[in-house]
C-alpha cells in the first residue's frame, strides 16, 4: 500500500512562515493537476514561492520540476503589463513595432475593426482560437463570446491537436467522453497496467508512484511506445512499434485476447453492441502479421495479451502518442475494444484512462470551445440542446450560429479570406500547429488579429493587438483535472501592471460591441461559475451540482453532478450502463489503415514527436523559466546509432530535418531508446527550432486531429553552424 504521508503532511500544515500565507490551489500545467501551496509575502501581497499538498489525493505531495518553479511565471521580467499596439502591419510576424497603448485605446481598435469587418463580410468573417490551459469560467464565456458576443460560427481550440481524438473515440464507444472512467486512487490498487502512447515519467511524472506500486504489488506493465522511454525501460513488456501503427497492434491484442478464452461473453453479450464484427476485422491481426505491419516481435504480443488477459484487475492508458494520428479516434476505440471484451470496465480498478496533457483538458471540450459543441457537451447540430442553452443565454434558438470547422481548418479558411480576423487567447499556435509555414502564411494574411496572453509569444509577434492577460495565480475558478475531478484555482495575488484575467476583457468587450447585455451580470468568477453550471445542466457533462464549496469540502467532484445531493461519479458505469440509447457500449470493427505517410526513398525514416520533462506545450511559459531553459535550452533529435554511422553523423553535430513541408535544423543526440528507422524531436520550441515546421496536416476524419506522431522524412549531415537557441519565447489564466 502507498504510504499516506502523515508525519509530512502534519509537518507542512504546522510549518510557520513569518511574514508569509499559503494559498492552496493546483499546479498551472498538465492534467494531473498537482495540489500545491503558493507562498505569498504578506507586506508585499506578491507570491514569493511554493510548498507541495501532502494533503491533496491524487499526487500525495508530488511535484515535478515544471510545477516546482511554475509561480515563477506570475512576476516575470517579461510579462506584459498593457495593452499593445503596432502600427505598422509591414512589421507582422515580428517582435518589432509595438507600442504601448491603454485599454480604451486597445478596445476602440478592437471593436472598430471588429464591427468593420463584420458590416463588409458578415459576422463569419471574425474567428475565435482559444485554449485549455484556462478554467472552466473561462472556457465557458469563450464560447458564449464568440456565438453571442461576436455572432460568428468560426470558433475552436486547442485541444484539437491534443484531446480531440481521446474525445471522438470515447463517445463513439461509450456514448460519452470522461478522460478516465476510474479516479486515479484507484490506479496502484490494479493488477495490471496497459500504457500506449504515455511517456508518463516525463510528461506526467506525478503519477509514476502509482505505477511503480503496481509492479511493487507483483502487478504487470506493458508499455507500447516506438522509444525506450524511462517507463518504457521499466515495462514488463515493451511493444517498440513503429509509429503510426497502434491500430494494427489493438486489433492484434483484442484477436488474441479472444482466442485465448480472456473474453467476458456474458458482458459481452449484456452490455456491448459489434462482437461479431469485430471478431472478424480483428481475426486477420495474428501476431506474426501485426509483426509485420508494427516491427514488434510476435511473442511480446503474445506475451502482452497474456497479462492483460489474465490480470483480474487491469486499466488501459493512453495519450497522444496514440491520438494525434490521422486514425486517432480509432485507435482509442480499438485500444478501448480490450476493456469491453474482457469485462474489465465499470468496476474499481479497471477501466480506461488518458493522461490528459493540459491542466484543462477535459473541462476545456465541455463546455462551448469546440466548433460544434456548446455547454455539457451539447451539440449545436440538436434542436433540443441548441434551445436549452438559447434559453440560459437570452438568445433565441435561431440567433445560434451553425457549426464552424476544426483548429486546423480555421487557418485553411484565413488563407482563402472566408475568415478575415483572430481573437487568439491562451494559445499558441504559431508554434503548437502543424505544417507550420502554411499556418504563419494564414496568420500574416488576416485583416486583423487580437492576441490576448502572459507574454509576447511567437503567435502574438502576427497580431495587431496584444492584451495583457493575467496568470492562473491571479484569479480563480475550476478546472477538471485527467480523472474527472473539477477541482478549485485560488487566487493568490492581484494581477500585475494592467493585466486583466480573460473573461473580464470579453465582457469588456461585448458592452463595447452592443452585446453587454447578455454579459454584464457576470461580475465575477463566481457569477460565471453560476451560469455555467446552469447551462451544463443535463448535458452529458452535468456540472450543475459541482458548487466551490462542494469542490472544497470533498476535495474535488466527479462530473457528471446533477444536483446538490449528488456527491458525484468517481467511477464511471458501475451500473454497467453506457450512454448510447441502449444503454450498451459499442464494439469498433476498425480495419488498418497506415500512416498518411509511409517512407519512401526521398524520405526513408520516420518523425515522431513528443514532450521532455523540463517543457510545457509551446515553451511559451517554461522556456522563460531559468532552472527549466537550463535543463533543455534548445531542440534536438533523437536519432539511433545504427542510422547515424549510416548517414555519417555524430553525437551533437547539427543536422537538416527535412520533410515535405519544410526543413529544420537540430543537434544530434544517439540514442539506443529509439527505434532505428525513428527520429524523434521535442515540439516545445519556436521559430525556427519549431519541429511543426515539418509535421503533416493529415487529419483525423472524426476528431479532426493532425497527424503529429508520424511523417515520412530525411536527416543529412550540416556544416558546422550553431543553431540559435531558443531563449525568447500556453498555464492557466
């Protein structure tokens, strides 16, 4: 059993900091959503620093170096203190040009080009990119903003390019989308554990000991990954498939397990529709055939199913190793297909879970971001669910605008001039999308561009206003953490300089706008958090009985929360009802497709992606951080020794990445954790280190997710250059 703490925990509440209060709240980035206390000085009213929550449940006091020196963001050198504005446009794409301008300067530029563009072009002309490092009060006013305050259809975020796929597949399958169906106590307490996609130890290292209890129990790890990454290096078994291939290697598994007597028939036959569809897709996926398509030796798979097959207790967990695929929500269906076969879901200790790679990434799909979708998970394209929220905003069911298009389609719609202006909040697209000289291409070509963020970030250099925005630490509100768990930010000091949290710039901006009166009675965090759980009130996601002081007492709520009565739903479908119709959860028969590109003789290797410990999302936080741009100043590619002697290069010399998208330039770092025909870059960088220069916008047909993971490319030697480090250059608001 996990130790509980107690002595540490004591020791932490009896601690004194003369001259100090400590402010319980969450850490600002990934969705494990550490507890931590922030210190603050109290003659200055400013956080001076940060102790770990012995008492906060899901990590027990844990904290990585990224959540250790995340208070560091609040007084930075380099956070924007007003409002910008730059003059001269021929200066876009730039940090040059920008002056120093007041709120009602920056609001009459906004709204006059605002209203401008709307009276020439229509309301679909304006464009809203949001993010999920945000809470859920904002989250939720983002959305009502753009189809109330601006009127336009032309809103997404971005979780497309990470939570979208995880999202699509869970409701495909289960009729509804919670990130885990367990909460993550449960997880050291299970007999195995089937990890795909997850460099966990690096990008929510939090939870490893809860993972290592597994093993320390006598439990079983099987880590599917193309690296050896230090979870990888600890597995019982390690699948070191190639990248794009999850399919082939799920549907291998669900055949193995069927035909070696691991299926529940009784469960199958009462809670499931598709068995006999997918008996036969995945019949074909013999270990020696998905050895073929995945480079995994056949006896791993064989062994893989075994342990799963065999544990009584067992939970499958991915992220975006698996998701950010052109077949992404398949993939999560398929890797799903194992829990339902074998029973292994609606119970404590099994069932399937995504470790969520932004501090809101659930909460932040719920409730309005997303291009199709409006509070509680609602849909626009349902009359009933367009008239239930009409009916909390004050609009009429027909003022609702139809659905808009995906975060990538969006830039496609900038090019062509379907959209002619961007509001961007918390995000950093410039940076974080694919094939990225088409997406700058899109940015530059904008009438107008509004960015709101912490610092100057690389997207923010393409905008013609820049609003300061305030830290998580300046304001409150809830997130939902990767359980499920809506949980409370606390304030802990007023906001720096001018800056102002988000929702208060919107509803700002909508009185501006003549639209103030659907927001002028949200006058606070709290206000917001009334409304929107009222709109969320039976939708698929219910947050209506998730009050902050119910949050506070319980420390933290599962959604779905109907009322005051319901104490909320850790475990998702104990009853074994699913959220179709019927009540039962679907079968994917889901044939193999490769990636949308395979290599070739111009590009021979493999690109795959990914996070290092040290980096959040863009880097437009940590990169800024001393201790965390020391660890990891710059980029480099992972490249095996076998490739390099074939290609004659060696360890730390700069090479050319090159796709058919772009080319950049990277330092070399060998490595025997990564598979031979595999070149592996971290994505954390901007500019010209941006490893999404090179990334495909190949995308998911049901989640609209691009193809990050997997691409066709080339490396060749360079002559000796020193590659700029990446020092300049989203947390939560």
């Amino acid at each position: 059993m996990l130790k509980d703490n107690g002595a540490a925990r004591a020791a932490i509440a009896n601690k004194h900091h003369p001259g100090e209060r400590l402010v319980p709240t969450h850490c600002s980035y990934c969705g494990m959503q550490c507890g931590m206390n922030l210190r603050v000085n109290t003659s200055t009213n400013t956080i001076i620093g940060v102790e770990p929550r012995y008492d906060w449940p899901v990590t027990l006091g844990k904290m990585c170096p990224k959540g250790v020196t995340a208070y560091q963001q609040t007084n930075h050198g380099d956070r924007l203190m007003t409002p910008l504005i730059r003059d001269d446009r021929s200066l876009r794409g730039t940090k040059e040009g920008f002056r120093p301008a007041t709120w009602e300067e920056a609001y009459d530029l906004i709204v006059r080009n605002f209203q401008s563009l709307r009276s020439s072009y229509g309301p679909d002309a304006l464009s809203v990119f949001s993010g999920v490092s945000m809470t859920n009060e904002k989250c939720y006013l983002t959305g009502k903003f753009a189809r109330v305050g601006l009127q336009t259809r032309y809103i997404d975020y971005n979780g497309r390019f990470c939570m979208s796929s995880a999202a699509a597949g869970f409701m495909r399958t289960f009729g509804i989308d919670r990130g885990s169906t367990l909460p993550w106590t449960d997880l050291n307490e299970t007999d195995c554990l089937f990890i795909a996609g997850s460099n966990t130890a690096e990008c929510h290292p939090t939870s490893m000991f809860r993972i290592w209890e597994v093993q320390n129990r006598g439990g079983y790890l099987i880590v599917v990954d193309p690296r050896e990454t230090p979870i990888a290096r600890r597995a019982d078994v390690h699948l070191d498939l190639r990248p794009g291939t999850d399919l082939a290697l799920a549907n291998c598994m669900v055949n193995l397990l069927l035909a070696g007597g691991y299926a529940d028939e009784a469960f199958i036959q009462a809670h499931t529709n598709g068995i006999e569809e997918l008996a036969e897709t995945v019949k074909a996926f013999t270990p020696e055939y998905t050895s073929e398509i995945t480079g995994v030796a056949p006896e791993k798979l064989i062994r893989a199913a075994e342990l799963y097959g065999k544990a009584p207790n067992a939970v499958v967990m991915f992220a975006r190793g698996i998701e950010q695929q052109h077949k992404g929500s398949d993939n999560v269906s398929a890797y799903t297909n194992m829990c339902l076969v074998t029973g292994k879901i609606g119970r404590p200790k099994s069932g399937v879970a995504t470790f969520t790679g932004q501090g809101n990434g659930q909460g932040g799909r719920e409730h309005g971001q997303k291009a199709d979708a409006l509070p509680g998970y609602r849909k626009i394209a349902n009359p009933k669910h367009v008239e239930e929220v009409s009916r909390v905003w004050g609009i009429r069911p027909e003022e609702m605008p139809l659905p808009g298009v995906s975060a990538y389609e969006m830039f496609e719609l900038m090019t062509n001039k379907t959209i002619r202006s961007l509001y961007l909040l918390c995000s950093n697209p410039a940076v974080s999308a694919p094939n990225l000289n088409e997406v700058r291409a899109a940015l530059m070509s904008l009438d107008f561009m509004v960015c709101s963020d912490i610092y100057l970030s690389e997207s923010a250099e393409f905008a013609d206003v820049v609003l300061p925005s305030t830290t998580w630490s300046e304001d409150e509100g809830t997130v939902t953490n990767l359980e499920g768990r809506i949980i409370k930010i606390n304030k802990a000091q007023e906001p720096v300089g001018e800056s102002k949290p988000d929702w208060l710039m919107q509803i700002e901006l909508a009185e501006r706008l003549g639209r103030g009166d659907y927001f002028r009675h949200l006058t606070s965090a709290r206000a917001i958090n009334d409304e929107f759980r009222l709109a969320s009130k039976g939708g698929y996601a219910d947050y209506f009985g998730a009050t902050w002081e119910k949050i506070d007492r319980q420390q933290g709520v599962f959604w779905p929360c109907k009322d005051e009565q319901d104490p909320g739903t850790p475990h998702m479908f104990l009853d074994k009802t699913f959220y179709h119709p019927d009540g039962k959860a679907k079968l994917c028969a889901l044939p193999y497709r490769p990636p949308a590109e395979e290599p070739c003789e111009q590009y021979p290797l493999r690109l795959t992606t990914g996070r290092v410990v040290y980096h959040y999302l863009s880097g437009n936080q940590t990169r800024r951080i001393p201790f965390l741009h020391a660890m990891c100043p710059e980029p480099f590619v992972e490249v095996h020794p076998e490739t390099a002697e074939k290609y004659g290069i060696a360890h730390e010399e700069l090479v050319r990445l090159h796709t058919r998208r772009g080319e950049a330039r990277f330092k070399v770092k060998l490595t025997e954790a990564i598979r031979p025909d595999t070149v592996f870059v971290p994505y954390h960088f901007g500019h010209d280190d941006s490893v999404n220069l090179l990334t495909i916008a190949a995308l998911d047909p049901m989640s609209r997710m691009p193809e990050f993971k997997a691409c066709a490319a080339q490396i060749e030697k360079v002559a000796a250059v020193s590659p700029s480090a990446s020092a300049q250059t989203g947390g939560f608001r």
